[in-house]
C-alpha cells in the first residue's frame, strides 16, 4: 500500500497565499486544479500528478520557488 504522504505529495502544492497573487488567474486558467486557502496565508493548489508537474514548472519560470 503506497504511502499516503507520496500521494498527497504528488497531488497538491502548497504556498504562501501572496506568492500566488499575481499568477492566481493564469493559474486556473490554464491548468485543470483548484486553489483552496488551507489556513491564514497558506494555499494549496490541488490537481492530478501531471497537472501538478505542470503546475510546478509554470511556477518556476515565473520566477516562484517550490523550496
């Protein structure tokens, strides 16, 4: 049985809500997932695992890290 932490892991990013400010809309747009605010400032951006590597490369050239 896989690890529940791998999966939720390959699924979902999350953030600080104000890095997603200005990309929040494209975000959406462009790529099938759904952004939540977790709590406070946190945000998760939920998706499948493709849609999440996608996700996450879309964010690198804008300029957010992941790390």
């Amino acid at each position: 049985m896989p690890d529940p932490r791998t999966l939720r892991d390959s699924t979902q990013i999350v953030l600080p809500c104000d890095l997603l400010e200005s990309v929040r809309d494209d975000l959406e747009s462009e790529f099938v997932v759904s952004v939540h605010r977790a709590s406070g400032e946190t945000c998760r951006i939920i998706g499948s695992p493709v849609e999440i590597r996608a996700v996450s490369d879309f964010l690198a050239r804008q300029g957010i890290s992941l790390r």
